[in-house]
C-alpha cells in the first residue's frame, strides 16, 4: 500500500494535481499504524500442522 501510493504521488507529481508533504507523510503514517493495530489484533495461527508428539517422530518411532 505505501509503494502503491508512493508510486502515485510519483506519477502525479509533474500534473496539475499535487500531493503536499505533510499530506503525504499523514497517509504513509496511517496506512503503516494501521497494518501495525492489524497484526496486533490477528489471533496467532498454530505453527506446525501436526502436535508435537517428542522427538521419537522424526525418526518414524511413536
């Protein structure tokens, strides 16, 4: 999202629209706030798709 909107303030920087710094800087700020709150507010997936059932399973013993 940030590259997206880099790219297009890039592109409309020599156009009669301009994006202002300030304005700029405010939605690069949100948008990476926001995909912080995001990942703080995600529950945690599990890690491994099968439970650890100790070290015996990686050689084929139960």
């Amino acid at each position: 999202m940030v590259l997206t909107f880099v790219g297009v303030k890039m592109i409309v920087a020599n156009t009669a629209w301009k994006i202002d710094t300030l304005v700029s800087l405010g939605v690069i700020v949100l948008i990476l706030a926001t995909s912080v709150v995001m990942s703080l507010l995600r529950p945690k997936e599990a890690k491994h798709a099968f439970p650890n059932r100790g070290p015996g399973v990686l050689k084929g013993k139960p």
